[in-house]
C-alpha cells in the first residue's frame, strides 16, 4: 500500500468509525436516560407502531373500568333504595293486616282505620320521596325517569376492531331500570292514590297491591345485584385485559437496562480504542517527515 502525506486514510477511516460510535453511544445513553428503547418512529419504525396501538387500548380501557365502576354505583345506590322501600311494604303489610283484623262490626269500618290509614298514607309519601331521592349525578334511579326512563348503556369496551360476534355492540352494557320503577302503578300499585286502609275492602285491595309491590320490587332488587354481579366481572376482565396491553407495550417501549449498560461500556472501550488507533495513524505521518529530514 502505497505511502501517503496528502490523505491519512486510516485516519479517516477511523473518524468515520468513531462517528457511528458516537452515534450509537448517544443512542444508548438516550435510552437509559429516558428508560424507552423506542421513543420515535426512528427508533423501531414497526415497534412503534404497535406500541401506540397498545397505548390506545390500555389508555381506553382504563377509561372504560371508570365508566363500569359508575355502573356498579348506580346499581349499589338503586339496590340501597330499593331495600329501604322493601321495608317500608313490610310496614304497610303490616298496617294492612292491622286494619283486616280489625273491620269486623256491621259497618266494616273500624274505629282503629282511620289512625291505620293515616300511618299508611305517610308511608305511602316516603315511597314517593325515596324514589325521588335515590340519585347518582343527579339523575333519579328508582322513578323510571332515568335516562329517557328504560334503558341505559354504558360503555365498557374499546370499539377498534369490527365485531363479528354477531353482537349489535359488544362494547355497551345495558341497564333496564324500568324494572325498579317505583313511581310506576304497575310495578308498584301500592303506590298509586286509591290505595287506602278506608274500609274493608280497600284494606283487602291494599294487601293484594302490597303483596303484588313485594313480588316486584323483588325482582327488581335481584336483577340490579345481577347487574352488579355482571358488571364486576366486566370490570375485572377489562383490567386483566388492559394489564396485559400495558405489558405489551413495555415490552416494545422499556430499554434493557442490563442489555444497554453492556452495550454502553462496549462502546466506550471501542471509542478509547480508536482514538489510541487514530494517534497511531497520525504517527506514521511524523515517521515519514522524519524521513525527509
């Protein structure tokens, strides 16, 4: 190889070297200084792109476990107003079984009705006044006026794929609160202005509408925990599956710290010996002067 003054290229060579070096050692020390392997598209083009579809889905689901826990809290709140009125049927049970024993003269008017009734009228109210009361958000849950008064969805998934479950939309849940009206003179006749402990036959319709009350309000009462049951396991698949976006975006995003902490003590001895290398490279330059002395 022939001997050149005019172009040291092996010390060229070696600066070009130096500088991939120094570029793949910013790079390392990037990634142990932000703790991401990929924080740009020029990082892992392909990887980055999964990376942000998994952010998608792990930062939608937990958004999505918000509004399932507002679900379970609407249905904690509709069952606790529901308890108090099952309690207050079984004083109107009561109430009325007062009054049958007690009409039993010619007339079928008991002296103790109108004091029964009085009772009676002012359970009536607490039932109005329970429904009217029993709020999440300041939307009644128990007088079938919540959210157009039948039915509300809530949404509990990620609509990013087509679903081709045959489901309409697998990503909403819905909530029948009809079913727990207690404002309704069907579901809850006890409820409705005739009812009244006045004579012996109303107190024989009260019983019948109290008995028809409980039955309902019941059913109410067991559809809401099963709602509660539900929505509590949708909650915990929709964490389990967000956990496991989560780790499949670190496992794109997260740098080795051990793998990087090796690799940059690699780089670091590769840079001291080029640089030893290339003062080599210089010297034999001065070797030559020598030669023209």
């Amino acid at each position: 190889m022939a001997v050149s003054l005019n172009t040291n290229i092996s010390a060229i060579v070696l600066g070009r070297i130096f500088e991939r070096n120094q570029a793949e050692l910013n790079q390392v020390d990037m990634r142990l200084a932000t703790q991401n392997r990929v924080s740009r598209a020029s990082d892992d083009p392909s990887g980055f792109a999964m990376m942000v579809q998994h952010r998608q889905r792990y930062t939608g689901l937990a958004i999505t476990a918000r509004n399932i826990q507002d679900g379970i809290a609407i249905t904690q709140i509709a069952q606790d107003g529901l308890a108090r009125v099952q309690e207050i049927f079984l004083e109107m049970q009561d109430l009325a079984l007062a009054a049958s024993g007690g009409a039993a003269n010619s007339t079928g008017i008991s002296p103790d009705l109108p004091t029964l009734d009085t009772e009676f009228q002012q359970l009536k109210a607490e039932l109005i006044r329970i429904a009217d009361t029993t709020m999440y958000r300041g939307q009644r849950l128990l007088d079938g006026s919540f959210l157009a008064g039948t039915i509300s969805e809530i949404q509990i998934g990620v609509p990013i794929e087509t679903p081709t479950t045959g489901i309409t939309n697998p990503n909403r849940y819905s909530l029948n609160m009809a079913t727990a009206d207690v404002n309704s003179a069907t579901l809850v006749p006890v409820s409705a202005t005739t009812a009244a402990l006045s004579n012996a036959t109303t107190v024989a319709a009260a019983l019948t509408s109290i008995t028809t009350s409980i039955t309902n309000m019941n059913k109410a009462a067991s559809i809401m925990g099963a709602y509660e049951r539900e929505l509590g396991r949708l909650l915990q698949y929709n964490n389990d599956t967000a956990d496991v976006y989560a780790a499949a975006e670190g496992r794109i995003r997260d740098a080795d710290l051990f793998a990087e902490t090796t690799r940059q003590a690699k780089l670091d001895v590769m840079q001291q010996a080029i640089v030893a290398l290339t003062a080599q490279a210089n010297s034999r330059v001065e070797l030559i002067l020598g030669l023209l002395k």
